[in-house]
C-alpha cells in the first residue's frame, strides 16, 4: 500500500526548517526499508527535511546486506512489515538476534489498521516500536526521536556497563596477583626454613606446569586439563609442603636419617597443609586454586600402587593434581643436593622415574615425562640453587 502523498508532504512543509534540533540531527543515520519506491521517497522527505541522514533498502537481502556493512553508522531502521521473499519480521529477528546490532531501534510500519497479529509479532521479536500506513508525519518524527532518546539512554548504559566491567575485571586480576603473591611469599616463607632447598618452589611450579600442558594432548585427560587447569597447577602447586611449617625443626633440619617416630612426625605435614587450605576454603570460599591446592598438600605423597600416605589411595582415587605433584616433586628431590645427600645425575633420576611407573607413578604421567624431559632438564638449569 502507497502511503497518501497529502498526509506525508502535508506533515514535510510543517516540520521543514521548524525543529531547532535539526543541526544536531545531522549526526543520526535512518535506515528506510520498504518494496514500494513512492514510500521510501515520501519518507526520506519527511525524515530529511528533518535533518537526519537516510539510507534505503527496497527488500528485506538488501535491508540485511546494509545492517552488515554499515551497522556502526546506523541509529534506527524503520521498516516495512510485508515485503515479497524476505519480510519485515524475518529482518528483525535477524536484528534483533545479533548482539552487534540488536541495540539498534526498530520501527515497524504496517498496513493492517485491525488486524494485530503481525505488530504482536514483531514487537515479541524485539521491535521498538511500530506505526500504520499511511504514516502521519508529526507521529513518525515523534516516535524517531522517542526511540533515538532511548537508544541515547541505551549506549550510555552499555558504555558505563562496559567501563564498570573493564574495571571490575582490572581489579580482579589485581587481587587474584595479590593473592597469588601473598600464597607464593607464604609458601617460600614454609621453604626458608630448610635453607637447603632454594629454587625448589619456582621448579616445582614449572615441572607441574609443563606436565599438565603436555597431559591437555592425550584423549583421556582432555576433559579434565585445558589451559585453566595448567593456570591453576601452576599457581597452586607451591602450596604443596605448606604444612611443613608445622613439623618441629629438630625433625625437619635433621641431617641424617628419621626414625620411625620422627618420620611419622614429618608425614603429618600433608595433613596439617591439607586442613590448613580446607579450612581457608570453607572461610573464603573454596575456588579452584584452594581447592587443587588443598588436594596437593593432602595427597601429593599417595602412591599409584595405593602404598603411600595419608590414605594409602590408589590409581585414580589420587587427584590428578596430587599425581602430576608426586613425579615432579620427586624428580627435583633426585637431581637436587640435600644436607643428607649429594644431587643425582639427570640420567638417573629419569631412570628412577622410568621404573616407578605403575608403582609409584601414574603410567600416563610418567609418558608424559618421558615426552618433555629435555625441558625437565631446561627448568633444572634456569632455577639452581
């Protein structure tokens, strides 16, 4: 249906010149969608006599090929309900669908005077608003200003939603280094009472991350380790022997061998670090990095074959965590000097390692070794006590 000529150009001479506004219209762009040439060109003169910029499409492709292109420049769309192949509704659902596009205002024009169905429809669709041929132009120019308000109102709420996020997100990655630091400098202060054990923390951490990276390539692990869990290994595996600081000097600095008293003494340290983290959990919330650490410190002693302490937990019952723990926490113990022994050659500890495999260690782990050895052998000669 043509709109009638009298009504639009009637309402075009009225406005033209009238509005003070009109300068400032300028910076908005208007996109007309209709299939009948007479209407798009009646409403390019009202909305340009106005002072708003126009952009026409004469079907539904051609009104989708312009959103595509030309999306940053636009403001509002108004838009024409029944159109041939690729109608008005099919065209806001597509706007309306996409989140680059979706803030921008649609006013939906319709033929039908009675029947409803299509403007319930559209507007359910997402719409903003809608009018009935033929078009009063006071109305249309209202409801373009109306809609352009709110779309103001709209990018400036999404302008500070985005700026309160950006902050949010910088400071939440202050807090989680924060954090991390502080755990770090914790648990350096626990490793500071062996002097013995010097860059032990900074090659645990990395022994453990380049096991995790390496495991996010074998089909069974894949659901488990992505690129968080290997964040989080990294962050947490320092926490491991926290619970040393427990354990009385005489024990822990003894130079020779333990009795099996002493030795029962220095096994508690898994539980006093693994209570310690569980109860930091339940006091702060027990995220990710808690809780792996919080199953490292408890468990980064338990062996594959279920012979080791605190629980004597076998195969898979260990955290996966605590299993990538116990091969490179013994790997570094091998190939580093103690008060009580002398640093093993590379050569050998990867035999030791070799040959706990299904014993001590976790088979998968252990090929997993076997494939990064050589960068075992890098991170050794970067952090040296």
């Amino acid at each position: 249906m043509v709109m009638e000529k009298h009504t639009v150009e009637a309402g075009a001479q009225d406005f033209a010149g009238s509005d003070s506004g009109k300068e400032d219209n300028k910076n908005y762009t208007v996109l007309v969608v209709d299939d009948n040439d007479d209407n798009i060109f009646l409403l390019e003169s009202i909305i340009t006599s106005h002072g708003y910029n126009v952009i026409s499409a004469s079907g539904g492709q051609e009104a989708l090929d312009l959103i595509k292109s030309k999306r940053a420049e636009l403001d509002i769309i108004i838009l024409d309900v029944m159109m041939p192949v690729i109608d008005g509704l099919e065209v806001t659902r597509s706007i309306k669908s996409n989140s680059r596009t979706r803030h921008i205002p649609v006013i939906l024009l319709t033929a039908k005077q009675k029947d409803r169905k299509d403007v319930a429809k559209g507007l359910d669709l997402g719409a903003d608003d809608y009018l009935s041929k033929p078009v009063d132009s006071m109305e249309l120019l209202a409801r373009i200003r109306s809609s352009l308000q709110t779309k103001k109102l709209q990018d400036k709420l999404t302008q500070m939603n985005d700026q309160l996020e950006q902050l949010v997100e910088e400071r939440t990655i202050e807090i989680m280094l924060t954090r991390n630091a502080a755990i770090f400098g914790f648990a350096k202060l626990a490793e500071y009472r062996d002097p013995e054990t010097g860059s032990h923390l900074e090659r645990i951490r990395n022994y453990t991350k380049i096991l995790a990276d390496e495991l996010k390539n074998f089909p069974q692990f894949q659901e488990e380790v992505d690129d968080e869990f290997v964040t989080t290994i990294f962050q947490s595996s320092p926490l491991h022997d926290i619970g040393k600081v427990g354990i009385p000097d005489e024990i822990l600095l003894k130079p020779g061998g333990l009795t099996r008293e002493e030795f029962k003494i220095m096994k508690s340290h898994v539980t006093i670090g693994g209570d310690s983290l569980a109860s930091t959990g339940k006091l702060f919330g027990d995220d990710s990095f808690l809780s792996m650490g919080r199953d490292i410190a408890y468990h980064h002693h338990e062996k594959w074959n279920g012979k080791g302490y605190p629980n004597g937990l076998k195969g898979e019952q260990i955290p996966l965590p605590a299993r990538i723990m116990a091969l490179a926490d013994v790997f570094d113990a091998l190939v580093s000097k103690r008060v009580y022994k002398e640093a093993m050659s590379l050569e050998n500890a990867r035999d030791i390692i070799l040959a706990g495999e299904g014993e001590h260690f976790d088979p998968d782990i252990v090929k997993a070794f076997r494939n990064i050895e050589d960068s075992f052998a890098g991170i050794k000669d970067q952090y040296t006590d």
